[in-house]
C-alpha cells in the first residue's frame, strides 16, 4: 500500500536508491515506493575532523553516493534518472564516529565502547532531483539527517563475544542490527526506531511534503502541528505541477472607497501574522551560531588542557569538580563550568560520581599518551590564538602577524617567532611531533619504498617520520637534517630501539647549505610555509641533489581544485597567511611545481586525515 500522497508523488518518477542496504530497501518497499537499486561507488574517505558535527559528514557521505551514482548513470545512457536517494548511517558516542567494524576485534571494541553507555545513531539522507539538457546533467539536492538516542545494557564479554561471532555485527554502522539479535543489547531507545534500523521515514516524507507541497496562502490560515506529516485532505492534486492552489482572487479598485480598502488590508495583514506558523519562518540558523561561537569551544578545550584537567583525569576514578579544582589550583565556580563544558563537547563522562576522561581524552589530550595532540593545542593557544586576533590586518595587508603579536620587528621568521627562546622552539617541536606521530605511518606506508636504501628528510624536526621510515624499511637509512637549534634537541624525542642505527642527525639550513646525499627527499609540510619564489629554490636545490630515478615525497594538506571544498585545507591556507609566508597549494599547482623540476611519473594518495602524499620521481634532463 502506498502512504498516498505524499510517497504517491513519486509513482511516475524513475526512482534509484543509491545503496545496496537491504533494511533500506525493505523500508521504503514497505512505504510502497518504486525504485531501482544501484549501490553507489564512493568512496567514503571524508576528513571526518573538517566536519563541525557528525551528522554534517553523515549528509555530506549521502550526498556524495547520491551523486556519484547519479553522474553514472547519466554518462551512461545519457538519462539520469528523476531522483536519486543517498543515505548514510552512523553512531558517535565520546565524540567518536563510529562505522562498520573492519574486523571482528573492531567490532568487540566498538560494541565495548557501547556498553551500559547512551549514543546517537544519526542518518543523513540526500534527495537528489536530476534533469538533463544538451547531454549535460543538472541536479538538484535537498538533504537532512535525523538523530536517535540508543542506550545499551551493561554488557558481559561473554555476551560481545557471542553476538559478534554470530556475524551479525559486521556490515552495519556502530557494529550492532536493533532489528535483528542486536536488539537484544539495547535497554532503551528515544526517536525514530526506522533511523536507527537505517532510513528515517518518517523525516524523508516530510521532506518530500516541502519538496512537493509547498504551503498555499490558504494553508498559512490552517494551524498544523509543526513538523508533522499533513492529512491526505490537505493535497488536491498530485500532478507533477509543484506549487499551491488558484491564484487570489484580484479586488475592483473603484468598489470600495480607500478607508475601506485600507481597513481590509490591515485586518488581513494582521491575521497572516496571527495565524503565521514556523513553516513560514526562516530556519533557525543552528550551523551559523556555532560557526559563531567556535571560538568558544575552542579555548574551552585549550584552558582544560593548559590546566592539565586530562593528565589529572587519565586512568583515575571519576572525581568531583571541586577536588579538580583544588587540585588544579582554580575556583570550584569557574572549574565546574569548564568541566560541564568538557562533557557537553565528548571529551569528559560525567555522572553521579563526578567526571572521568573519555576514550578520546585519555588518548589525545593527556599530555604523556603516546598519539597525545598536548603539544600542537598549547601551539595554537600559546601562538595561533593570538596571530589570529591580528587576522584583519593580515587580511588587509597580505603579511604574517608576529610583528604585533611579538610587538617588534620580525627578520628571519622561524629564528626571531618560533624559535626566539628554548621555550618557544621546544613548544614549536612538541606541536610538530605531535601532529607527526599521529600521521607518519600512514606517510610511511602510503607508497611501497623498499627500493630506496636512503632517505633524507629536509626539515625533518624531531625525527618522527624517520624513526617510521626506519621501522618500515629495515634496509633504509634516513638523514633528519635541520636547523642547528633543532637537531640539539631533536635527540630528546627519539625513544630507544633498533630504528636508532638507522636515523642521523645532520644540522643546516636548507635554504643555504648543501643537502645530505640520499636516494629519497622527503619535503613533510614544508612548502606551504613559504611563497613560491622560495618554494623554486628548495625544489631547485632538492633536484640538483637527485640522481635520475631519485624520489621526491611531498606531504601536504591539497586544496581542491576550484578552491571551495577542502574546509580544513582551505582554513590552513589562510592560517598560512597569519602566520607563515607560504600557503596551501592544489594537486594542479604541487604538478606544475614538480614537472619545472624535473620531476615525473607523480602519484597521490590521500591519507585519511588531513594530509596527503605525492611521490615523484627525477628524470634525467
């Protein structure tokens, strides 16, 4: 039976759900819907970081299937079809996305992580009108997400074991089915049971309701309970004419006198205005306030961990804000909001015993984890917060900000900023070395290097990337070459271990002394700190050290093409601009860059997070 009319009006539509879901085809099929099935092809690698919410990347993945299937198609047969449906499903719970589980371990830590614990299911969902004219595919998307509150019992390690050796676990986001076995883990649930199941149909008919039934001036008169699914008597007509009913009847001017008119006029205006309901308001604007007050979260986030409030926290049973606040030497008023705030953000848990860390505090935010970001947020808060006050300035005059952030005259940009004082250069390391930690094995493994038995990495820091290259590549000895001040204390972040025979520490400035011989340069976010004229004079130098058959690896954030997609890239980019000379490039540029240098045969691979790799090879001239 079809829920006439609102699902109605897609019965003489060329329908195609963009997913090989059978609980999403089961769904809408019960609904009484018509459609082709046509899994999509894309790849679901976003940045999952350059998402201000989960439920944005949820819609952007809906999308994108949506999307992808729907240029298909059109290339072809040259037809798209009428419209195309995108979905995506995930859980977060501590401010992680969690998506289908990789393996069955992935599956019994995702399912651990949801014991006894309340998360959200979100589903974005992409509603994509497609048309052709002159061969050339035009589309049209209306897309939105819906979010639904899931509590799991506490759970035995027996019984995680038992459901995720049932299989069940393994192709559904967060690990669990609540249609099937899963259901039986799941103590409660608050919202729409269909969105956690994997389409919210309830939320996808009201859309099609805006989409297809926009409200008449007559409807304005009719008080409909917000947000909900109109009666079948509301619609008259299900052509495929979008819009209201007859148009207002037009008044004989010379019939009434002006007073008369007028009197009419303001009554009329006056019961628009009484019988105005939300449909007819403007969206409340919840992605633009929290863009607004960002900042907020922000420093939040610095102020807990400049006050340690994670290292305190980490491993410990939960703790009462007021023995926090002793403990970090702050007001129990003040420390109980910033811990409140925490919470709100996924970083602490907090109950009747008081607050403890999450997951992703004791990993990330602690100061001594091994993958601990500590390092680059106090950077950002000790340095980019206040370069960042200056930004109208660096906007107006195309320059860095130090000068007024330092307040003096700014020489050499890394001696007289980042590395004026042993404090400020070791605080500069412990931001790379973090960043680093975190994303040189994906760097390391991205090609396959084994041919090269030497590496050479220009800038190279504390070393980081070289102790993975090393453990990679048993056979490759790798040079960390760098500023003086830097290779002086480069050695305190390199842990003992039998990498440590193969890394050097050689001391230059790579702009004026000759490069150490290697068959591989590595350039790790290098180049986007410098303008282009100095960007030519490394390359320039980095390929006169290369032999032919030499590599190049080029690790950075890549702007898209158009210069509109990449958020996180695109902010670095003017980051860059605030605080550096350089900026960040597309693959375009770094292609053009490469081939007046030489080099050839460019490959790319994006990591996963926020960098990318490009390895380039030395051909003779």
């Amino acid at each position: 039976m079809v829920l006439c009319p609102v699902i109605g009006k897609l019965l003489h539509k060329r329908v195609v759900l963009a997913s090989a879901s059978p609980r999403r085809q089961e769904i809408l099929s019960n609904a009484g819907l018509r459609f082709e099935v046509v899994p999509s092809k894309f790849k679901e690698k976003l940045d999952k970081a350059s998402f201000a919410t989960p439920y944005g990347y949820a819609m952007e993945t809906a999308k994108q299937k949506a999307l992808e299937v729907a240029n298909r198609m059109h290339q072809k047969d040259l037809r798209a079809p009428d419209v195309v449906i995108g979905a995506d499903t995930i859980v977060t719970v501590g401010g992680l996305i969690l998506e289908k589980p990789v393996d069955k371990q992935d599956a019994y830590r995702m399912l651990s992580r949801l014991s006894g614990r309340e998360h959200s299911v979100f589903t974005g969902v992409a509603i994509v009108h497609c048309s052709s004219k002159d061969h050339q595919l035009h589309t049209r998307v209306s897309e939105f997400y819906e979010e639904t509150k899931v509590k799991f019992s506490e759970l035995s390690e027996e019984l995680l074991w038992e459901y995720v050796h049932s299989g069940e676990p393994m192709d559904k986001a967060g690990g669990y089915g609540i249609q099937a076995l899963g259901g039986m883990l799941v103590e409660s649930v608050h919202g729409d049971f269909l969105n956690v199941v994997g389409f919210p149909l309830n939320h996808f008919c009201k859309q099609l309701v805006k989409l297809y039934y926009p409200p008449r001036p007559e409807d304005l008169r009719r008080r409909v309970k917000h947000d909900s699914i109109p009666a079948a008597d509301t619609f008259e007509d299900l052509s495929d004419v979008e819009g209201g009913g007859p148009e207002p009847a037009q008044r004989d001017a010379g019939s009434r006198d002006e007073k008369a008119e007028a009197g009419e006029a303001g009554q009329a205006a006056a019961e628009a205005e009484c019988h105005r309901t939300r449909e007819t308001l403007p969206l409340f604007p919840t992605r633009l306030l929290e863009l607004i007050e960002g900042f907020m979260l922000s420093k939040a986030l610095f102020t807990a961990c400049k006050l340690k409030v994670f290292d305190l926290l980490k491993d410990e049973a939960p703790q009462k804000a007021m023995d926090i606040a002793s403990k970090v030497d702050a007001s129990a008023y003040g420390t109980e909001r910033l811990l409140d705030i925490c919470a709100a953000m996924g970083l602490l848990e907090k109950t009747e015993q008081g607050y403890s860390n999450t997951e992703t505090a004791n990993v990330y935010l602690a100061s001594d984890g091994e993958y601990s970001l500590h390092g680059f947020i106090m950077h950002n808060n000790d340095l980019t917060w206040n370069l960042f006050t200056y930004l109208e300035f660096a906007i107006q005059e195309g320059t860095n900000q130090h000068h007024r952030a330092l307040g003096k005259k700014v020489e050499d940009l890394f001696q007289d900023a980042y590395y004026q004082s042993p404090e400020t250069r070791l605080r500069f390391m412990r931001a790379m070395h973090s960043m680093m930690k975190l994303t040189a094995c994906q760097v390391a493994t991205a090609f396959n290097l084994s041919h090269f038995s030497s590496a050479c990495d220009v800038g190279g820091c504390t070393g980081a990337l070289a102790r993975e290259l090393a453990r990679e590549y048993p056979r490759m000895q790798v040079t960390v070459f760098d500023l003086p001040d830097i290779i002086e204390l480069a050695a305190h972040f390199q842990p003992p271990g039998p990498q440590a025979v193969q890394i050097h520490f050689a001391a230059g400035d790579f702009f004026r002394d000759p490069l150490p011989s290697a068959e591989l340069y590595v350039l790790c976010r290098i180049l986007h700190d410098w303008p282009d004229d100095k960007v030519h004079k490394l390359l320039s130098r980095v390929a006169e050290s290369c032999k032919p058959g030499a590599g190049l690896l080029l690790v950075e954030t890549l702007l898209d093409e158009e210069k509109r997609v990449a958020q996180h890239a695109l902010m670095q980019s003017l980051n860059m601009l605030v605080q550096t000379e350089g900026k960040e490039r597309s693959l375009g540029e770094y292609q053009c860059l490469l081939k007046l240098h030489g080099f050839h045969q460019v490959q790319v691979v994006h990591l996963g997070g926020v960098l990318d790799a490009i390895l380039a090879t030395k051909v003779a001239p």
